[in-house]
C-alpha cells in the first residue's frame, strides 16, 4: 500500500473553525499594526517604546498610549481612560485597562500620581528621563508637567542644604500647586 497523506477530519475542521474569534468592524483597524508589522511595515513610537521596555504591544497598551499622549500634559485615571478606550475598541473592559496601566508604570512607561481620594493618575514619561525628574503638580492630581531645567534643580539642591536637608542624586522635586483650571469656579458655586 501506498503512504498518503490523510485528509483532515471533518470533526477537526468544525472544532478550529468555531474557536476562531472573528474580529468585529471596531477591531480592523487595530488588528492592521500587528498585520502591518508582520509584512515589513515600521513599527509606530509606542509599540516601539513597548518593544524597548520588552512589553508585548498589545492593542490595549498601544492605545492606552496613544490616548495619554493625546491626554499630556493633563493625567487621565483608569475610568477616564476606559470611556475615551470603549468608543474605539469593543473588547476593553475595565479590568484590561488596569492590568495594561499596572504594565506600563512597572516597566517605566508611566508615572502615577496621586490624585483625590487616592485615585491614581498616569500620564507617559518622557522619552529620555531618567528615574529623577522634577515636576509641576496639581493638587487634585489630573495635572503634571515635567521640568527639565537644570539650573532650577542646582537652586533646589542649594536650598535643600541651606536648610539641613541632604539631598540623594536620585532626589526629584515635585512642586504642587493649584492649576488654573483647578481654580476658576464650577458652574453653581459662583
């Protein structure tokens, strides 16, 4: 008898095809960076910062990103980023944004700052910042502005000693303060 390959089964066929997720018309557009990388197109700036932080770019860390980079210099919470996230991908839930959040400030990504009520905050580190950096904070937390101006931080370090203080090389300088939209008066309280 002759060797031949045999033919799938028909039971194996059913059972691969009904696993398949098909994705839905939102998902298209998404799904094309992961095709898109695989047929020699050059990765985008947050799935190559992904790649770098050696993070697999998902399409909830990528558009997490994407969304905070649009957001800057204002911080967006986890809730603030699931209603902007829902209206472009159909499959993010909640729990999915706080584990791409957890992801993206473990590898470095990110920084969290502490909001009211102990929300957390995030907005994207610049490129380049090393683990000290100083900023301009809002009191209510959605508001962070990076500083990089080194004769500020020597005038800092200076008065840190003047006063007693011993300031590490890692010592970053955070500056909190209200922001101006923080200060006008809401509809109602005037």
């Amino acid at each position: 008898m002759e060797s031949r390959d045999d033919p799938p089964r028909i039971i194996d066929l059913i059972t691969s095809f009904g696993s398949k997720n098909l994705p839905s018309g939102k998902h298209m557009s998404k799904h094309s960076t992961a095709a898109s990388r695989e047929t020699g197109s050059p990765m985008s700036s947050q799935e190559r910062r992904l790649a770098a932080s050696r993070l697999r770019p998902t399409i909830t860390r990528t558009s997490v990103l994407n969304a905070l980079e649009a957001a800057a210099p204002s911080c967006l919470d986890a809730r603030q980023m699931y209603r902007v996230l829902s209206t472009q991908l159909d499959s993010v839930t909640l729990a999915s944004i706080y584990r791409a959040l957890k992801d993206l400030w473990v590898a470095g990504l990110l920084v969290r700052t502490e909001g009211a009520h102990g929300r957390g905050f995030y907005t994207i580190k610049p490129d380049g910042t090393d683990a000290r950096y100083d900023t301009l904070r809002c009191h209510c937390g959605a508001r962070l502005v990076f500083i990089e101006d080194e004769v500020l931080r020597e005038h800092l370090r200076s008065l840190a000693c003047e006063e007693g203080f011993a300031p590490d090389k890692e010592s970053a300088y955070t500056i909190t303060m209200t922001c101006t939209e923080c200060r006008q008066p809401r509809k109602g309280e005037q």
